[in-house]
C-alpha cells in the first residue's frame, strides 16, 4: 500500500515538472508571436478532453493512479511535440 502511494505521489510530481515545461513552451512561443491559432485551441480542446477522459476512468472504478498516468502520456507526448 505504501508504495503505491509513493509511486502516485512520484508520478504526480513529475506530471507537475512535464506540464510546466510544455506551459512555458507555449507561452513563450506566444509571447515571441510564434504561436498559432490552432496550438492556441489545442491548449484548450486537450484540458477539456483530459477532464472528461479522467471522469470516465473515476466513474468506472479507476484510481487516481490511472488518471495521472494518462495525463502524464498526454503531457509527454506534448513535450515531445513542442521540443521542451
């Protein structure tokens, strides 16, 4: 039990660190007026989809483990994305 509240507690954290960086990449792309329309709706269409996705795995019985293993994969795919 106890380590798979460190793993969690590990996995967040680095979701926190990826997310950050893929933040700062697109705000400064942004604010170099670099950034394009479609990245700007993109940043919004994926927090709307990662909601939704993350509420479908609570309500069917998924952890809290699962949702942030699947918003570190869409974060990371985005790092790569973006060259952060």
């Amino acid at each position: 039990m106890l380590l798979s509240w460190m793993q969690l507690t590990i996995d967040a954290t680095m979701l926190t660190f990826e997310a950050q960086s893929v933040i700062w990449a697109r705000l400064s792309r942004i604010a170099l007026g670099q950034g394009s329309p479609a990245e700007s709706l993109l940043m919004v269409t994926e927090k709307v989809n990662a909601f939704a996705e993350a509420a479908a795995i609570i309500t069917t019985g998924g952890t809290a483990h699962h949702v942030v293993k699947g918003y570190r994969r869409k974060v990371r795919a985005n790092v790569r994305r973006l060259g952060c």
